[in-house]
C-alpha cells in the first residue's frame, strides 16, 4: 500500500461498500508512522551530512590507545 493508493485521483466505480472510518483509520495510521520514523530519518541524515568526517587512524594516534606491556621479571 501506498500514499498514492490512499489519494484517489480520480473516482472509481467499486462494487464494495468503503466505509469513510477505513480511509480515516488508514489516514491516521500513515500519519503517526510518519510522526514515528521522519525524526529519524531526518536525524540520520543530518548526522551523515553534518557529521564528523570518517579518518581512518593514523599510527600515531593509535599509541595514545594502547596499553603499556608488563614488565617481565628478571
């Protein structure tokens, strides 16, 4: 199902009663699934777009990192 199955163009003829509570039921549901999933989609695709650029790790940022080796008896 689609947005565009939900707004009809144009008037069909159908041989099946539509009750106008199921077109309002289906408007409801594709509304507060938007209010759900377009923060998010928005939020990670203002993190891709603003976001701190991916670097690989150089050598010498990888020292600070690391853990010293244990001393060795003897």
């Amino acid at each position: 199902m689609t947005l565009l199955n939900l707004c009809q163009l144009r008037t069909r003829v159908r041989t099946e009663h539509v009750s106008s509570g199921d077109s309002g039921v289906t408007l409801m549901l594709v509304l507060l699934l938007g209010l759900v999933f377009a923060p998010v989609v928005g939020l990670h695709a203002a993190i891709v777009a603003f976001g701190p650029p991916a670097a690989a790790a150089s050598p010498d940022n990888l020292v600070h990192h690391t853990t010293p080796p244990k001393p060795t008896r003897g």
